[in-house]
C-alpha cells in the first residue's frame, strides 16, 4: 500500500471464532515493538493510546476457502468469472463471498490459478475497521503465515500453525495453499513431528516441537509470530480490501504529498522572492556608486583632455605607425631566401613590386618595376609601397647535371612553400652549360618579415 510517512503501525490478527477477540502487535518498519490483545471495541482507544493510524489485518474465518485449479480462459478479464464459476461448482458456500487469487503457472490452453475465497458477512464483521484505522492490507491468516513460512524455508510443502487454542494445518504447492484445515489445539497435548513431512515448518505454539535447540531466540520469537511477521511477507493478491477503498486510500496519501509539496513550494518561492530582493537591493546601491563614479571619471577626463590639435597630431603619427607595419622589412626577407637557398644554388635576379589587379578580369599579375637589378650582387632597387601584399620574382641558377639541378630545384621549392605559396614555377636545364634555371613567382605578406 503506497503511504507517505513510515511510522509505527498496528498488526492485527482477528479469529472470527472467538468473538470480539483480538490480538495485536505494534510495528515500527518490520521490527514488532510490543503485542497484546484486546476487544475489538477497544480498538479505538488503543489507536489513540498507541498513536497508530496504519493498519493490516490476518482475517482468520472458518469458512475461509483454499484451492488450486485450472481455468482455460485466454483473457486476463474473465479470470474471476472462471474462478467464481469454479467455487459456485464446488458448492463451497450457500451465502455471497469475495475472492482472491495468483496465477501460478500458464501454458497455451490454460491457466493453473490459486484460489481464495472469504464469505462476504465475515469480512462485514471488521467493515468498521475502515472507518477507524487507515487499511493497508486485509488478507486471510492462512496466507499470512504461509508466506511467512515460505520465507524461512522456501521449498516449504506444509504449515502447521497453532495460537488461541485453534489449529491450522496448510498443504501448500509451488509457494500457494493447496488446502486447508482447522481444528481445536490443546496445549497440553503434544504431537509426532516425524509424521509430518520434511519441509513441514512448525509455527506459532509449535514451535516447542520442533528444532528448538537449532532456532536463536530471536527466530523462535519471529516464528511463534509469524500471524504478525508474516504480514511484512504478503503481497496484493490475496489483499480484500475493495479497489474502490484502495484508491480512496492512495488519493488521501497523495493529496498530503501535494499539499507538503504545495507548502514547501511556497516558502521555497518566498525565499526566493526575499533574496532576489536582497539581490535587486544591493545591485542599485551597488549601480548607484558605479554611477557616481564614472560622473567622477568622465569630469575629470574632460578636464585633462588634449586640446584639438594634439589630437591631429597623435593621429598622424598613428596614420604613420599603421603605415610603417605594413612595409616590408627587405634585410629580413633577403635573409631568409638566401637561407633557404641550397649551397648548389645562385640567386641570379630579384624582383619586388607592389602587388596589383588586373581590373578587367580580377586575375592577379605582376607588374614589371621600372627599376630592378639584374644581378643580385647589384643593388635591388624597391618601389615606395603602401600595402602589405607585394609580388616577387626569383630567377636561381643551378649548375650540375639534369637529375641534380632538378634535386635541387624541389630542395628550395619545398623550403620556400612552408612560408608562402608560389604562383607559378620555371624550370630550364641547358644541356651544353650544364646548368639549370628556375623562376619561381609568388606573393608575400610584407608584415609577416
């Protein structure tokens, strides 16, 4: 049963034969604290005595029925209808009943199911129960220790259960009660455990008989309660509760969850508002100094402002400073070909001019300068520029054979691609000077040296 708070909670264990008699137990999680026994009128002050609100019930009723069939129905629907059927035909009761069940095995053509039945007066008997605890559970007291049993023995064939002088003996197949029976249980009298089957499991006032040196004292406790413990062990199959009390149940937990929800929303949200607040506080103090000073600074920048024409001055010499990074440094790029050039090579001509466009077809060209050397041991005679970008021509001359001069050719080309990107390369060997020539074309970034 879903339920919000864990606290303590009341077992009860109620044998219809006896009227008005009850035994109970107070439980805080699966740990039992106290037990007793009372009316069932007095019911109502110990739940104030005891401050319990939660409640589970091991119904014991003579007329309790137990069986295991098969039902050949596909449908999960019809199940009850087909166990009804089953019980009306075994002529069980003469007075209406409510049923419960667990389907214990299935194959193509049927279901193998088992069933329990309680006739609907017994369950009338504690109708008030309802009205006075909130139920999570009421489910028959031959379920309750047999699954209790199950849980110390899992191969369990049989349950012998004895308390307030009636006994119950529960034949039990695939971890289900395959029958029952009840009769009157005399203290006084002891009974043959070598009768009993081998997975026979001895509760409640048996267990005096039964491997009493071999259980702790805290398992001896547990089994001579297994009506109380067993409840830990049940499941929602064999529950009577109505679905419409469950859901009635479920819908009164979940509305205490929302309205703690609600109220921890609210005061979560209150905070929040009290501290955005803080925050929207302390920001326009905080915005309101800032205010006062940047008016500070921007009074006193006004009043140390030079005067309009140191201000042309300080931006021609910025025009300048721009203008000069964008030059060349030529030292620095003769320095760097003529130490990418192979020891083979010669540097015979060097032409740089500033870059232009074609403007007819957006090509790029070079534009022969007016002035150049046409040997590098003459002065290299440059162009004033005024762009970054300028458009190099360099003419090597490599003595050697053709396979050489060619080896070194790619030796420089390589060298000089890791920089920059050439536009296009020459390469002529002359066969009777034995000697190469190669013109390479490029553009250079004149910032970058």
């Amino acid at each position: 049963m879903f339920r919000v708070k864990s606290g303590r909670i009341i077992l009860l264990s109620i044998n219809l034969s006896y009227e008005g008699g009850v035994e109970y137990a107070i439980a805080k999680g699966e740990k039992i604290i106290e037990t007793g026994s009372c009316t069932l009128n007095a019911l109502k002050d110990l739940k104030k005595e005891k401050k319990v609100n939660y409640a589970r019930v091991a119904l014991l009723s003579e007329l309790s029925f137990f069986d295991m069939t098969q039902v050949t129905v596909r449908n999960d629907k019809f199940i009850n209808m087909a166990v009804k059927k089953y019980i009306n035909e075994q002529s069980v009761f003469m007075e209406p009943f409510k049923i419960s069940y667990e389907q214990v095995e299935e194959n193509d053509t049927a279901r193998r199911i088992a069933v329990s039945a309680i006739p609907e007066a017994d369950l009338n008997r504690i109708a008030f129960l309802r009205d006075l605890f909130i139920m999570e559970y009421v489910v028959p007291l031959e379920i309750v220790v047999s699954k209790f049993a199950i849980s110390q023995n899992a191969n369990t064939s049989r349950v012998l259960w004895a308390s307030l002088n009636t006994q119950i003996d529960l034949e039990v197949e695939n971890g289900c009660i395959k029958s029952k029976t009840v009769s009157a249980y005399n203290k006084t009298d002891e009974i043959d455990v070598s009768f009993y089957p081998e997975d026979t499991v001895f509760l409640g006032e048996f267990v005096k008989y039964h491997n009493n040196d071999e259980l702790s004292e805290n398992e001896k406790f547990k089994n001579q309660l297994a009506h109380f413990y067993g409840l830990f062990k049940i499941d929602k199959d064999f529950d009577f509760l109505e679905q419409e009390y469950i859901h009635k149940v479920v819908s009164y937990e979940l509305s205490r969850v929302v309205f703690a929800f609600s109220v921890l929303v609210f005061f979560g949200l209150g905070f929040f508002g009290m501290n955005n607040f803080s925050q929207y506080t302390s920001f326009v103090n905080t915005f309101e100094k800032k205010q006062i000073m940047l008016i500070q600074n921007v009074n006193y920048t006004n009043s140390h402002m030079p005067k309009l024409n140191e201000l042309k001055r300080f931006t021609a010499v910025e025009k300048l400073q721009q203008e000069s990074n964008k030059q060349m440094d030529l030292g620095g790029f003769l320095t760097w070909i003529t130490h990418i050039t192979p020891k083979e090579a010669l540097i015979d001509n060097m032409d740089i001019e500033f870059y232009k466009a074609k403007k007819n077809n957006n090509q790029q060209n070079y534009q022969e300068p007016p002035n150049t050397a046409s040997n590098f041991s003459q002065n290299i005679e440059v162009p004033k520029l005024n762009s970054k970008n300028f458009a190099t021509k360099v003419t090597l001359v490599i003595n050697g054979s053709y396979m050489e001069t060619k080896t070194t050719a790619r030796k420089f080309l390589k060298k000089l691609t890791q920089k920059i990107e050439t536009d296009s390369n020459e390469f002529v060997y002359d066969e009777n000077l034995k000697r190469a020539t190669l013109v390479t074309k490029f553009k250079i970034d004149g910032s970058k040296f």
